[in-house]
C-alpha cells in the first residue's frame, strides 16, 4: 500500500464508522419497544413530529458525513479540486462538525417527544442507542478532524 492510499485511509475512516453506525440506526426498525411491538422511525404506526424531524436530521447527517468524507479524503490524496486550495478542507471540516448537530437535533427531539409515553422499563431498542453512540462517535470525530485541520493551518 503506497502513502497515499494509506492518507486517504487515514483521512476518511474517522467519518466512516459514524457513517455507518448512522445509516443502522436510520435503517433498523428499533426505536421504539411498545406492548405491541417495536417500530422505527419509518413504521411508526402514530408518526407524529418527533419522527418526521429525526428522519430529516438523520438525512442530513448522512449528507454531511459523506460531504466531510469526500471532500477530506480528497484533500489527503492531494487530488486537484476545483475552487482553490482552501475550499474543499474547509468544507469537510464544517460537514464533520454540521453532523454530529443534526443527530443531536434528531435524538433529543425523538427522545423529549416519546419517552413520558412509553409503557415498560426498556422502551427504546438498539436503534435509538446506536443513533446515540453514532452522534458520540462523529462528535469525536469531528473534533479530532477540525482541530487536526487548525494545527495544519496554524503551524503551515
């Protein structure tokens, strides 16, 4: 493996498992534990508010994750960019600090709506969580990423 592949990989896998983690919680239909079963963001049988702004945050979290990898894998590769030097790191840098937000946004809103509601002891399923893990981990990550980026600039 050459220096650059290994750059690229080093720039991008930051993003990527929150990535990842996003689109499970996103995709998987535990969110909610109910007496009558368990439902997710798209199968909620009473999808009231709290459901439509989580799937609208998520969404957005996936865009900006993938925005802040492309662009800071693209940036490691010393690929040309279209724009200038300077536009594409900076970019990356506010998408990878844009998504851990939009999940905040989207967990606090699910949770402050959903939980005087539900009837048992465990009522939120492994989707629920994992959408927090995901935000613990892309905060993480786009701290580690901006302040990677700032020493870059303050020390060039």
């Amino acid at each position: 493996m050459g220096w650059k592949t290994a750059c690229c990989l080093q720039g991008g896998m930051g993003l990527v498992t929150p990535l990842g983690l996003v689109i499970f919680a996103f995709a998987t239909p535990r969110w909610k534990n109910t007496s009558s079963g368990s439902y997710g963001l798209f199968t909620a049988v009473d999808k009231g508010g709290a459901e439509y702004v989580a799937i609208v945050f998520m969404s957005l979290a996936i865009a900006s994750l993938l925005l802040a990898i492309v662009s800071l894998t693209c940036d490691e590769c010393d690929v040309e960019r279209v724009g200038g030097d300077e536009k594409m790191p900076i970019l990356g840098v506010i998408s990878a600090i844009l998504a851990p937000i939009f999940i905040l946004i989207a967990m606090v809103t699910y949770y402050n709506n959903d939980w005087k509601y539900l009837d048992h002891f465990a009522p939120f399923g492994y989707s629920f969580y994992c959408g927090w893990l995901a935000f613990g981990v892309s905060f993480f990550g786009g701290v580690v990423i901006a302040v990677r980026k700032l020493f870059r600039v303050i020390c060039a």
